[in-house]
C-alpha cells in the first residue's frame, strides 16, 4: 500500500490587499503550517501589483498561485463560483479556507469562510460614506451572508462581530466559531528607520499614538477634536499618527489625509501632530514600546489588531466604549463614548496622569495578550479546518516551544 495522501486545504485569500486581513493573512500562513506540518497548502493571491503586500513568509508545504481574475465585483464573481471550484477540484484539495470573507454560492465542497469585514453588515453601516463605497458594501454583506449559509463553518474574531453576523441571518448561530486574531510575531532582526526614530524619540511626551489607516469608520476627527482639551492640561502632549501625509499611496488615502489636517488645523492643533508615514509591524511595535498611551477611537471593527498589539508591547489604551474593543481589551483599557471629544480627552488625560491607572491597564494587557498569540489561534483554526463537513484529515500538531506560549513569540530568536 502506498503512503497517505496529503491532507490539502485551498486557501482563497483572492480580494486581499492590505491593511488588516494581509496582517492576518501573513500570520496564518507562517503558523498554520507549523502546527500542521504534514498538510499541503494552496494558497491564491491577487497578483503582486493588485495588493499592498509582498507574498506572506511561510513555512511547510505552501504553494501560491498569483490569478487577477477575482479583480473587480464581477471578475470577483466569476473566480468565486466558477474559476475556484474548478481550481480546488483539480487540486484535490480537502476543504476551501474562504479567507476572503465570500464563500462560493453553491457550496459543492467542505468550506470553512473567514468572514471579518464588520462593516458590510446591515447595523454596522458608517455613516459619511459614499455612495459608491456604501453600495459596495452592501454588496459585500449579501455575498457574504449567502455564501456564509453555504459553509460548513463561519469563523470570526470576537463575540460582537459573532452576534452582528448572527442578528443578519439567525440561521448561521450555530455555525459560528469565535477565534480572535493576533498581535504580529515580532521579526527580531526588522530594522526601524532612522528618520522614524528621530521623529519619535524627538517628541516631547506624553506621546499619544493612533496606530491605523484612513478611513471614514477609523474616526481620527474624533481625536483631533479631543486634542485642544488635551493640550489644556497638558500643553507638551503630541498625538502621533501612523499617517502617510507628504506621498499617499493613493487619491483616496490623500483626500481623506488633507481632512484630517483640516480638522486639525480648525482645533487648533496641527502643530501638535506628528505624521509618522505607513509603519512595518516592527516599527508598530517600536512606537508602541516607546507611547504613554495609544488611543482607539474606531467606530468598527472585526476585531481591532493594534489593541492586541498594545497589550503585548505594554501600553495602556484608551478605547471606543463600543463592544468589538471591550471583547479584545477588557480590563486592560479606559472607556469613553466615541462620538464624545471631550470624553475622549478626559479618560486620556486620567491615563497620563494617574501612574496607578497606568500600571493597572499594562498589568491588564500582560494578564491576556497569550489569547492573542498565533501559535495558539493557528491550532485553534486548524482543527476546525480539519472539522469541516467531508473532510478526512491525519493531523500532527507538532510541539511549540515555550516562547510562543508568553511575551512577542520571535520566528527569528
């Protein structure tokens, strides 16, 4: 007899262009591999010049197959239901990971979709938003939804986003599983830009940070606004923005830029804000190392990336009171209303003030960053990969050393 066949999983992360889900993406597809060595993995990207990203570092058996035909709503379409199938039939493969938040609509195959775009569902819909970009999401939300009710397993990053998805289709409740992401494995030998540490280490503190992208729902007016009651009491604080202001990658990113630095300029506070440019995930955690607090004011989110990022570099967050941050926080953030400037500013201002608070919000953050750690969330996923309605795997988890299990797990130390 011959040996085993392969478990193999198609990966479509076809729609990936950055931001969140390439951070997402990038992770899984380094630890996935490590705690299911002897599965085979097929993973389809955009290709390189339709995405922000480079191909993710990956260990084990990963293969990728760059294809644009899923670019644009109706070549998105056409790869989903007919190119895909095809693909993931010839490959053999045991089940389809729908990394992409859209399932395919006929569902001929075991499918587990990870859905993780919170604003395409009807209650979460931003208020500012174009037409267009509103249309485009309610889109989204009915593809989502429908191809959703076609997998066997639904997985999404907290409790809240779980309940909006359910609150959409009450059918779906009981195929939703909950895992959150991660905090990025720290690349120990990354390097951090000189000029970044200039403008950091230049400013005077207390350093409040934004890690985040433009966008309507991320809410940077709302800080601004806060930032005069700020500076009333505290005159030397800075508010530092991981904002690309001089070369937009862009139309979109420098319109909604030149917004912000018209808030800013009308709140009187353009000359204390620092635009640090777009960060790598090493140079996002040097600035979180060296800010007295990191500020999150986003009106939604799937799950909230620099709020896990925050507690494993030991800072303390102030925080939307909004579900998706108390489900990733908890006790290791200060609340305040979102659509509340000067409430924002006050639970701010107690932060850098109260060194007992501080303390008390960074021991908060220890106390639950290793929910937040890949190498547990990877084998977590896993077994719901192998779980999947007609799949037959033969898994072997292999063991993790002990320094993924506490503190910044390192792929390099």
């Amino acid at each position: 007899m011959g040996g085993l066949r392969k478990f193999t999983v198609a990966v479509d992360a076809v729609g990936i262009r950055g931001h969140g889900g390439a951070a997402v993406l990038s992770e899984l597809l380094w630890w996935l591999p490590q705690v299911r060595q002897d599965w085979e993995w097929h993973v389809f990207l955009l290709p390189r010049e339709m995405r922000e990203f480079e191909e993710p570092v990956s260990g084990g058996r990963v293969h990728f197959t760059s294809t644009g035909m899923g670019n644009g709503p109706f070549g998105r379409l056409l790869w989903l239901n007919v190119v895909l199938p095809r693909r993931v039939r010839r490959l053999g493969a045991d089940v389809l990971f729908s990394f992409a938040n859209i399932a395919p609509l006929l569902g001929e195959f075991p499918t587990v979709v990870y859905c993780h775009q919170l604003n395409a569902i009807g209650a979460n819909r931003i208020a500012g938003r174009t037409f267009r970009a509103d249309l485009r999401m309610r889109v989204l939300g009915r593809l989502m939804l429908g191809g959703a009710g076609r997998s066997g397993t639904i997985v999404v990053q907290t409790q809240s986003m779980a309940e909006a998805l359910a609150a959409s289709d009450r059918r779906l409740r009981e195929k939703i599983a909950v895992i959150p992401s991660g905090y990025r494995t720290l690349d120990t030998t990354a390097p951090i830009r000189p000029e970044l540490r200039s403008m950091v280490e230049g400013c005077s503190s207390p350093r409040i940070v934004y890690v985040s992208h433009p966008s309507e729902h991320k809410n940077h007016e709302g800080l601004l606004k806060a930032m005069p009651h700020i500076m009333k009491k505290l005159p030397s604080a800075r508010l530092l923005l991981t904002l690309e202001a001089e070369r937009p990658p862009n139309s979109r990113y420098a319109s909604l830029v030149r917004h912000l630095q018209s808030v800013a300029e009308d709140a009187g506070a353009a000359n204390r804000i620092v635009w640090l440019g777009i960060l790598s995930s090493a140079e996002v955690h040097y600035l979180l190392t060296k800010a007295d607090v990191m500020v999150f004011p986003s009106l939604a989110e799937s799950f909230g990336l620099p709020l896990a990022e925050a507690m494993a570099a030991g800072c303390p967050i102030v925080a939307a009171d909004l579900p998706y941050a108390h489900d990733v926080a908890g006790a290791a953030a200060l609340y305040f209303e979102p659509a509340d400037p000067a409430d924002l500013a006050q639970r701010t201002i107690e932060v850098l003030t109260d060194e007992s608070t501080r303390k008390q919000l960074v021991a908060a953050g220890a106390a639950q960053r290793n929910r937040f750690c890949y190498a547990d969330i990877a084998e977590r996923l896993a077994r719901i990969l192998s779980g999947a309605p007609g799949a037959d795997p033969q898994p072997k988890a292999v063991e993790l050393e002990s320094q993924h299990k506490a503190g910044i797990p390192s792929r390099l130390a």
